[in-house]
C-alpha cells in the first residue's frame, strides 16, 4: 500500500491507463502523419495515384481505431453503451493489439516519405514502431489480466477504496 491509500496495484493500473491513452493519442497522429504523406504523394505522383489513395485510406482507418482506443481509456459512456464488450478486458485487449499490429504492418508514413529528408523519415519510423510495440505490450496486458481473471480481484480492491456508485460501470475496474 502507498501511505495507507489505494493498493499499489490500482495505483499500476491508473498509470497504465494513462500510458495508454498517451500512447494511442500519439498512434493517432503519426497516422494522420501517415495519410497527409499519402496525400501529398498522391497529388505530387499521378501515375502512382492508386497505391497513395490506399494508403491514405488506410491510415485515416487506423487513426480512427487509435482514437476509438482513446476514448476506451478515456471512459466515454456512449462508447460503453454501443460496445459493451470493450469492458472486457480480453476484447479491449484484442482491440489494442490489433491497432498496435495494423500500425506495425503499414508503418506508411516513412515508406512513403513525409519529409524531404532521409533522417527524418527513419526516425518518425522508428517512434511508429516504437508506439505499436508499447502498445502491443499493453494489450497483451489486458487480454492476460482477463485470463487470469485480474480484472474481477480488482473490482473487489476497488470496491473498498472507492465510493463511487458507477463502480460496475467503470471500464477498467
């Protein structure tokens, strides 16, 4: 326990929770990265044209997916009522790692070229594969914590630290 708080475990989950949000935020904007190289691409290269609209295509999808996984961090109601299963910590944690799998796969924006210099490219790549891992891992996390059935035993921390009346409604425990 810290200082005769919340357990140290719903002090990791918080901060998971936060590092997930953070991480998925900064997914959604290297793909935005992704669909404006696309797009620059594509009116600067009209014999190609057909390659840049899918990989534009592509990436406005998987910015989307990364922002749908935001506001699972975020808690948003309307989401948790269209799609009950994302309180499941085994589909949420599906759902994460297959954002973190799309991003690894495409990893469009350097192959496509956003800026003009070779460097820059290779390093806004490499933090893309850096976030797809990170988020790997977190979804390998949570589709792990609901085998183990970690999220349940958290409930019942939870229970007798907070006095909330949404407890079962709260997404993460």
């Amino acid at each position: 326990m810290v200082n005769n708080q919340k357990p140290v475990s719903l002090w990791a989950l918080k901060f998971l929770s936060y590092l997930s949000l953070i991480i998925a935020i900064m997914n959604s904007v290297q793909y935005i990265l992704g669909s404006s190289a696309s797009l620059k691409n594509m009116i600067n290269n009209s014999d190609t044209i057909d390659v840049f609209w899918y990989l534009f295509l592509v990436n406005v999808y998987g910015a989307g997916f990364s922002i749908v996984v935001a506001l699972i961090e975020l808690r948003n109601k309307p989401l948790f009522k269209q799609f009950k299963g994302f309180k499941n910590w085994a589909i949420r944690g599906l759902f994460v790692i297959f954002v973190a799998l799309l991003n690894l796969t495409l990893n469009t924006t350097a192959s496509v070229g956003l800026f003009n210099d070779n460097d820059k490219n290779e390093k806004l790549q490499k933090s893309r594969e850096i976030l797809a891992y990170i988020l790997f891992g977190i979804g390998v996390f949570y589709l792990l914590g609901e085998i183990l059935c970690c999220r349940r035993r958290m409930q019942g921390i939870k229970s007798k630290y907070v006095s909330d009346s949404t407890l079962a409604a709260s997404s993460l425990v």
